[in-house]
C-alpha cells in the first residue's frame, strides 16, 4: 500500500545502528538518493520543506482536480524500474505506467499541426507532406542520435567527473560528435523545412536551455523518446512519489515534511549534519542536498567553508529559464484536444532570444499545454478537465516584476488558448493557480527562480558543472538538475545513480 503523504510527520526519525544520511530535498533526485543509500547499508532521512514530498514534482488537489506542479513527461523508465529492483520489486506493481501516442501534438501559428509519435511510418508521412526532400535527412538524423546517446547518456550520465582527467576521457568522443554545436545546428545539417526543424529541435527547452545554445548531445532526448517511448503515470506524477517514498519507508528510512533545513553543520571541512529551521539538529554520517546547488552553496553552507563556490563564482554561471504556470480545472471537456500539446508563437529563435539572451518579457509566446485527464479521468471530476500551461519565460535576472504582470500575462496566455485549442475557455475555468519564477525562487530554493538550475551549456556539462561530490566540503554530496548531468527526470535520477561510485559504502562508517 503506498504512503499517506498527506501526514507531515509520516515517517518518523527512527534511530538504529546504521550509519546515517540526510537528504535535502524529496524530489526526485533525492527519493533516489535515499533508494540507493538505503540499498546500501545506510538509515537515511530525508527533509522536505513542503508539507508533502515531490519538491518541483509536488502534486496538489483543489474541488476534486489534480494537479501534477513540475515534471509530467516520463522517459527511459529503466532508470525507475532500477531503483524498485534494489528494493526487490516491481514498477509496475505499484504504478501503473501507460504509453503516450502522440508524443505531444505540436500546434504552430498558422493552425498545422504535427504529432510526434513512435509509429515510424506515421513520421515518415507527416514529413513527406512538409517537404519530400527531409524524409532522407530524417532518418540520417535519428541515425545520428545513436552515438549521442550512446556517449551523452550510457558513457556520461551516472559516472562522476571529479578530475579534469575525467572530462579528458570522453573529450575525444565530445569532439567528434561536434557537441560544439547547436541542437538546432546538428538537425539544420538533415532537415531543410524550419516546422520539422522545431520538431526535431525544441527538446532542450525541457530541460531549460536554448535549442540555440545546447550542446548536441542532447539530440540523444530524440534517441530516448524513438527506443523507449514517452509514458505517464496513472494517478499524475504523484503516485510515482509517493511510490518511490513507499520504498524508502520499506527500507527502514524516513521522509520528513515540513522539516526546512536552515544550515548544513561543517567541522573541520566536513558535513556533520544539518539544522533545521526549527532549530532541530539532525547529525549525519554523511549529507546529500537534493536542493539547488547555487542555493546549498550560497544560504546553506557557512562562507568560511566555501572556497571554490563563491558568492562571486555562482553569479558569473549560466542559469536556465524561467517557467510561468497557470493550473486550471473546466467544468467542460475538450475531448478534440490531445494530452500533450505544444502551441507555438510565430516566432522561433527571436522569443528563445528573448527568454535565454535578452531576458525580457515578450509580448508573444509559446506554450506547453497538459491535459492529464485526456487519458486519466481520476485527475478531475466527471465531465470536466485538468491542464496546466506552461511558457518559457526569463528567469530573475531579467526585470521583470511578477507581482504585476502575473494576472495579465495569464489573461493574454487565456485569451490565445481560447481562440485556439480551448474555445470559450475563461467562460469554464472553476479552479485557477499560478506559478511564476518568484515562486520558484521562494518556495522551491530556486536560485534567481531557474525553472530548472543550471543551463545545460557545453561550457556546464559534466566536470564543468558543480560536481555530485563537494568540491569545497567533505561528505557532502549533490543530486538534482544543478549536478552532473542535468535537468529532466532521466538525469535527475541518474545523478543519484553517480553516488553509488562517489559516496563510501555504509560499512566504512561501522
């Protein structure tokens, strides 16, 4: 039976004479975090800020709708069905996992419509009604997308670099695929039509950088989506939370909510334990923070532990975008519309410019619309829906003040949806929520409320990004978007995967 996450104080720290983890954070990278530390010999508690765990895949109900706050989009369930494998169980006993087709539906300005799905001759059809000459180049490009995968994510993404020599290794094969390259230049090199062009290219913006500026490596998203599909959890993304806190309860450790941590306790250059906002002093054999690394760095850690990390330091890095979200229930259907969909302003690089370069607010915009209920009647009452819109937008270096324009970019957001795939929208919205960058920034540790920390740049990949294991405090160790290798939820996960070589086994400690 999965947890009650509604109780705060859920999973009580139970003392026992294993060696003791904190985790900071319960979002996905650190519940598996917690998984592989408690395969390992460790009692690990993990310390959430919310009332209930998830962090940015926070799940919340208002008048019988769900909503799913962060990740909905699931890839490369192998990295999941692992960590119920340590437990000795099975995914699919506990979540029930259904594929998605489409992909997603992608809607541009002018009304076309394509849908990215994992039948290949659908593909085929839809781009040879683009352009004849790209159906060639396609295939090439999904061709061109083993390698990535096979260097970006199988050789790169649960193995540490530590060491410059670490990078020196795959710098070779980094090289020779050309990750000096644009997403959007590796697939301009096989595909002529700009709309297929987007299609092949838009990845990146899920996990926060520029198809203008990311490393091709992360054409090997396209390799993922082709081989394993994209699925969804029944239930939304919260019951895959609350499947993974039922493991690490099943293991004998703990999840603790509304337990915010204020202070990561150092001696002697190493990690003792933490202090909660409460003035709770937790010690600790060893400490991950699942929290925003420039965040861990800058509020958590004393300045005198800090030697590399600076305040200075942090602020010279490149920090993804930011995310405007409206949550909204109808009390109608809109059964034409698909569960995932993409809805696209006439503009391409120019508001990708605007977002990631000139970090203004533009007037237009392109959004992602969920519809969970589409496929997933239990996410909202009978005859209605549940969505989410989401729009890239700049994160708080920008000067944007949300506190104005909040309501009037969701009205023009509303008003777009409602001459487009949602008619008569505004007439039918009974529950509404949104969620811009300060929220990111205040509820989520988000530093400068980065939808998704770090920007997945050549120049931030692997060792040049904040490592998984302290470069400034022994025994503290780091999971999440902020680490190696990067935001969405494969990388996330695999990032506690890097701490099996990284952290000492619990035996160490005995």
């Amino acid at each position: 039976m999965l947890t009650e996450l509604d109780r705060p104080d859920a999973s009580a720290d139970v003392v026992d004479g294993r060696p003791h983890a904190v985790v900071i954070g319960s979002g996905f990278g650190g519940l598996a975090a917690a998984i592989r530390l408690g395969a390992r010999g460790y009692r690990v508690t993990v310390l959430e800020k919310l009332d209930r765990p998830g962090g940015r895949a926070y799940a919340f109900q208002e008048d019988g709708y769900t909503f799913d706050a962060g990740p909905t989009i699931l890839t490369a369930l192998f990295v999941f069905e692992e960590l119920w494998q340590l437990c000795g169980r099975r995914l699919a006993d506990d979540v029930a996992i259904v594929p998605m087709d489409p992909f997603y539906r992608i809607r541009f300005h002018d009304g076309y419509t394509f849908d990215c799905t994992a039948d290949a001759a659908r593909m085929r059809a839809q781009i040879e009604a683009l352009e004849p000459r790209d159906v060639e180049g396609y295939e090439r490009f999904l061709e061109s997308t083993q390698p990535m995968y096979d260097i970006g994510f199988l050789k790169l993404a649960d193995v540490p670099f530590d060491t410059v020599w670490d990078m020196l290794k795959v710098g070779p094969a980094i090289v020779r695929l050309r990750g000096d390259r644009s997403v959007y230049q590796h697939v301009a090199k096989f595909v002529r039509n700009e709309k297929l062009r987007f299609v092949l290219s838009f990845h990146p913006l899920f996990v926060g950088g520029s198809p203008f500026d990311v490393t091709s490596l992360y054409t090997l998203i396209s390799h993922l989506e082709k081989t394993g599909g994209v699925h969804y959890a029944m239930g939304g993304t919260g019951s895959l939370v609350r499947g993974l806190v039922d493991l690490i309860e099943g293991q004998g450790s703990a999840v603790r909510c509304d337990a915010e941590v204020q202070e990561v306790l150092v001696t002697e250059g190493r990690a003792v334990g933490v202090r909660l906002e409460n003035g709770e002093t937790l010690p600790a054999d060893i400490v991950v923070s699942n929290a925003d690394v420039a965040w861990t760095y800058r509020y958590l850690l004393p300045a005198a532990a800090r030697r590399k990390w600076t305040d200075a330091r942090l602020d010279r890095l490149n920090y993804s975008n930011g995310l405007f979200i409206w949550y909204f229930g109808t009390d109608r259907r809109y059964d034409d519309v698909a569960h995932h969909t993409i809805s696209l302003a006439p503009r391409y690089k120019g508001l990708i410019d605007d977002i990631f370069r000139h970090k203004r607010l533009a007037d237009d915009f392109s959004v992602y619309l969920y519809r969970p209920s589409a496929t997933d009647r239990s996410m909202a009452p009978p005859g209605c829906d549940s969505f989410y819109v989401l729009a890239p937008v700049p994160n708080l270096l920008g000067d944007t003040d949300w506190t104005v324009e909040a309501e009037p970019y969701r009205q023009r957001i509303a008003k777009s949806l409602s001459e487009t795939l949602l008619p008569d929208l505004e007439r039918h919205v009974v529950v509404s929520r949104v969620a811009t960058p300060l929220e990111f920034r205040d509820r989520l540790c988000s530093y400068q409320g980065a939808g998704f920390s770090l920007a997945p740049t050549l120049r931030q990949t692997a060792w040049f990004r904040p490592h998984n294991r302290s470069e400034d405090v022994d025994r503290l160790y780091f999971v999440g978007a902020g680490t190696h290798p990067g935001a969405g939820l494969p990388g996330v996960v695999s990032s506690a995967k890097v701490l099996d070589t990284v952290v000492p086994d619990a035996a160490a400690f005995a």
